[in-house]
C-alpha cells in the first residue's frame, strides 16, 4: 500500500534572529509599475524587468523570504537546490533585485493553482456571500483557518498555492526535507 504524501505550508520563520524584512515596491529595476498580485495567480510569467524589493527592517539576510503580499524571496542557494528536480511546470525564478544587496535573488512563482483544500479537515473555513457585497467573489473562500490539503488531489506535484487560497505556499515533503538538509535560512514547516 503507498504511503500518503505529505504537505507543508512553506511560512517565513519570523522568530529568526536578527533576520530582515522584505517588501515588494510594485515597480521593476527600471521604474515601472508592476501588479503586486501577479505571483500569487499560478501562471508563467514574463517580465520586462526585474521586480524590486525593499528591505523595511534591517537585519540578516535569509534564503527563504516571504513579503507582506505573500510573495516568496529565495536566494540564490535555493535555486540551485530545486532546479535539478525538474520542476519547471511546477516553479518559475523570477530574477528579482534586493535594494542594496549585490547577491542574485529570486521570486518563486508557483505554477500550479490546484484545489486541493480539504473543507472538513480545517478547523474552519468560511466562503464569500451576496451578503458580504461582492458578488464576483461569492463561492470564493473568504477565510481558512487551520488550512488542510487532501493530498490525492494534490498528486504529485511538489510546489503549489491552493486554489481559493494563493496567499499559501504549499510544498512537498521532499522540498521540504531538501531545504531542511541544506540548513535554508528562514524557513518554517507547517504540516497542512
């Protein structure tokens, strides 16, 4: 019988010490405006330039970041860890700039938006209404507390964000053993 996969939300460890802070300025290396949301839609993307980041808090510099919008930050270290595994339909490095730092780092979009939320294991999950005013959103989630992923659904993809739920980084066991492994600096585990 096979063993059932695993999944973890990948988090920012923010109880590292010392660690910084990143966040998106929504423009590119050349000044031009940017959607803020474009690496939470699950897609391919080109980019004319690379997207800029700030450092809001000074402090370390980490591996594994995420911004305010959810947006993961890798270094270098990270790339280099994950692209042998063959995951180009599944992750995507963006060549991003870290506003004063010389070193290569990268946005990690994920390119697989999979429903694969598991309703009745969530300690509670609440979806939009008429009633809430926005009836493009109605059927959408509008909060999941305690997120659960029903890993048949999910297959064997490695890295995805839950569809309804994109603000969520979802990997793999195996992910997350490799950057465990290799001592990848800001990262946090939640089984899910």
């Amino acid at each position: 019988m096979k063993s059932r996969n695993r999944y973890f939300e990948l988090r920012d460890d923010m109880s590292f010490p010392g660690r910084w802070v990143l966040e998106q300025t929504g423009l590119d290396h050349q000044g031009r405006q940017q959607d803020l949301w474009q690496f939470t839609r699950g897609t391919p993307l080109v980019l004319e330039g690379r997207p800029v980041l700030d450092i809001t808090h000074p402090g370390q510099a980490l591996e594994f970041s995420l911004t305010a919008m959810g947006t993961p930050v890798v270094a270098q270290r990270v790339v280099s860890l994950l692209e042998p595994l063959g995951l180009q339909q599944e992750v995507q490095f963006i060549p991003a700039q870290v506003e004063g730092r010389p070193e290569p780092y990268f946005i990690l979009n994920a390119l697989r938006l999979i429903r694969c939320i598991d309703d009745e294991r969530c300690e509670e999950v609440r979806f939009w209404e008429p009633r809430h005013g926005d009836p493009k959103k109605v059927g959408q989630y509008r909060n999941v507390v305690g997120l659960k992923v029903d890993p048949a659904k999910v297959g064997d993809t490695h890295v995805l964000r839950p569809w309804g739920w994109r603000g969520t980084l979802i990997v793999s066991e195996r992910i997350k053993q490799l950057m465990e492994q290799a001592g990848i600096a800001g990262t946090k585990f939640v089984e899910v």
